[in-house]
C-alpha cells in the first residue's frame, strides 16, 4: 500500500508539474498549484486509509 501511494503521489505530481511547466504564470504560481495538488493527493490517500480502517 504505501509503495502505490507513493507512486500515486509521484505521477499527479510528474503529471501536475507537465501541465504548469509552460504555464505563464509566476513561478511561486506554479509552485503553489503543483503543491495545492499534490496535497490534494495525500488528502484523498488519507481518506482512502481512514474509509479502509472503518
């Protein structure tokens, strides 16, 4: 489980970080959003663990 959550992670984050790479924003723009994604990510791996512990 915690190998597949990380490679969850890792792919939306490669993923997150291909689409604002070209983006015009500023770079703490993108940093922020590949950041509010990734966390987004680990909320969702957490809710999963939770949902399988009740």
């Amino acid at each position: 489980m915690t190998a597949a959550a990380a490679v969850y992670i890792a792919t939306l984050a490669l993923i997150g970080w291909l689409a604002v790479r070209r983006s015009h924003a500023k770079w703490w723009e993108r940093v922020l959003a590949l950041g509010i994604l990734v966390a987004l990510g680990l909320l969702v791996i957490a809710l999963q663990t939770v949902a399988k512990l009740v």
